[in-house]
C-alpha cells in the first residue's frame, strides 16, 4: 500500500515555512529533484511534491555545514 503523501507548492510552503516563489525559483531542480522530491502526474504541467523523502533529506542535510552540490541521481558531491 503506496502512503506517499503528495503536496502542492503552497501545501509544501505552509509546512517548510518557505514562499511558493521560492519552492519554484530556487529549490524546485536544484535541492528538490524530480523523481526523487516531485512528480509530474500523468505526464502534466501539475507539480505534487513527496512529504516523506523532502523531510528525511531535510533532516539529514540541516546539520551539514560543508559544501555540497545536488546532483541529478540523488547523491551529492562535497567539496
């Protein structure tokens, strides 16, 4: 059973306390990545964004102070 919460941009900026705009400028394709943070249902313009895996990467990221770069895979590189 899939219990994947799915969010809209204004859902996910209540919860993560951002702006939409933001979501969308800067984070949409640099920290979240599709197929990994949001989907594009049937092939569509509609963006929903996953809950569970934006909140674990969050978690995991939020005390790491080194520099790093998202990269399309999922991973990161650090520098």
């Amino acid at each position: 059973m899939n219990t994947t919460e799915y969010l809209t941009t204004e859902e996910l900026a209540e919860r993560i306390r951002y702006e939409a705009r933001t979501i969308r400028e800067r984070l949409k394709d640099s920290v979240l990545l599709e197929g990994i943070h949001y989907i594009r249902p049937f092939g569509g313009r509609k963006i929903l964004y996953m809950w569970e895996p934006i909140q674990r990467d969050m978690a995991m990221h939020s005390g790491h102070h080194s520099i790093s770069i998202p990269m399309a895979n999922g991973g990161r590189m650090h520098g």
